[in-house]
C-alpha cells in the first residue's frame, strides 16, 4: 500500500476501499503482535516506527519512517512513534457456548472501545451492532479498546428482528425489570444494550420478546453510561 492511501485510511470509506486501518501506540501494537501469533491474516499488518523506535523487535514488517510522515498517519496531537497498518478482517464464525451483548444505535467511541475492552476481559462473548452505530475501526474506538478488537469477534448492520433466529433467550437492560442480581439474569443468550441518549425502542423489545432487567440505583440521575452498564452485568455474569 502507498503512503498516500495510508493517509487517508483516517476517513471510513477509504478504510472500506482499501480494506485495512490503523492503530497507534505501544500497547496497540504490542497486542496485534500477541494475536498474529493465532490469527495469520494478521500477519499481513506493517509496522511503522520513528528513529525512536528504530529499535523495535518484531516478527511483522517493519519501515522506519520520518516524524513528520508519523504524523500525516496518525490521529493524535502528539504520536508516540509507532503505528501499524493493519488488514480488515472477516469476523470469525461463533463458538461453541459464546454469549452475545447487543449494541442498538451505540454513537459514542469512547463508550464502545470501552465495551469491546470489558468483553475481551471477561471472554465467550461476541458483539452484534445495530445499523447507524459507530464505526469499530474509528482511531477513537481503537484506542479506547486498547487492543480488544483483537480478542472480540464484532458483527455489524445485525437487525434486531433478526435476534430470536440466532438466540432463543433474549434480555435487555432498562429501568424497570427484575434486578440483575437475580438467578433469572444469567440464563440468557444475548443481552440487549441501548443507545446512550434514546435507549431502547419498546415495540422492537416486546416484538422480540426480551426479558427485562435493571442496575438497581438510587435514581438521583436518569439512567447509567452504557460503557458501565455493560462493565457491570459482565460482572454479574461471572461472578
């Protein structure tokens, strides 16, 4: 790939076209290293360092390139000096005994990264996002998932009617319902999650049939960020 479409792989649809994007930093290079190890099409990323990090020692590709090159790549004010370019990949087909969360309309980057990082920790689980969600190789959901799109297989464009074909016990997480500290909460194969403003949409929640539950609060605000919500019923699952 030239390093003028390495550039532009910043924009969604030159990440489409060109079918790869870009990660920055140690940790996130660190962990695609980690997963080429078990995943080969990874294998295909390049590795792209400064003099700083000249020193780097890796088993990918690696170019070694001006500051001010790093700098048209990268997507922060102030570059470490090490970024990959890294290939789109097919999402992986389901595993034996896998959950799934549901994301429906999820906007915010900082909260999805933070979602797929929570996942990742806790394993077995795959994510499906609605249509009109955020893009999983946005710079901002990469670095907040800090190397989790490594570990959790993601699905896009899912719609929610087609829900109950894949999984037979569906719940969702709203005000009202039962607590999720009860027994009833873990018996389920995908876990719906709202969009951060909106929420749920209630016709689409009774056509599916979902079970709700709720995080029991004071309620001195109108509801928790979906990025907790999430991290707290994982939580609850694996406790």
């Amino acid at each position: 790939m030239k390093f003028d479409d390495i550039k532009k792989l910043h924009e969604k649809k030159f990440r489409e076209k060109l079918k790869h994007f870009v990660i920055e930093g140690e940790h996130l290079v660190q962990e695609l290293e980690k997963a080429s190890v078990h995943d080969a099409r990874l294998r295909e990323s390049k590795i792209f360092v400064t003099r700083d990090y000249a020193h780097w020692s890796s088993k990918l590709p690696m170019h070694v390139i001006q500051s001010k090159q790093m700098e048209q790549i990268s997507e922060t004010r102030s570059p470490q000096g090490i970024a990959a370019v890294v290939p789109l990949l097919e999402t992986a087909a389901p595993r034996p005994g896998e959950r799934a969360v549901y994301l429906h309309e999820i906007q915010d980057p900082g909260n999805f990264g933070t979602i797929l990082r929570t996942l990742a920790w806790f394993g077995n689980f795959r994510c499906l996002c609605s249509a009109d969600s955020v893009d999983l190789h946005n710079g901002k959901v990469v670095r907040a998932s800090m190397g989790a799109i490594f570990h959790v297989p993601v699905e896009f464009d899912v719609p929610m009617a087609a829900l109950p074909k894949r999984f037979p016990r569906i719940a969702c997480l709203e005000l009202r319902g039962q607590p999720i500290a009860s027994q009833a909460f873990r018996e389920f194969d995908c876990y719906v999650f709202g969009n951060e403003a909106r929420g749920l949409p209630d016709d689409q929640m009774k056509a599916l049939g979902a079970k709700s539950f709720t995080i029991p609060g004071t309620g001195a605000i109108e509801s928790l960020n979906v990025a907790g919500a999430v991290n707290i019923c994982m939580y609850e699952l694996n406790r």
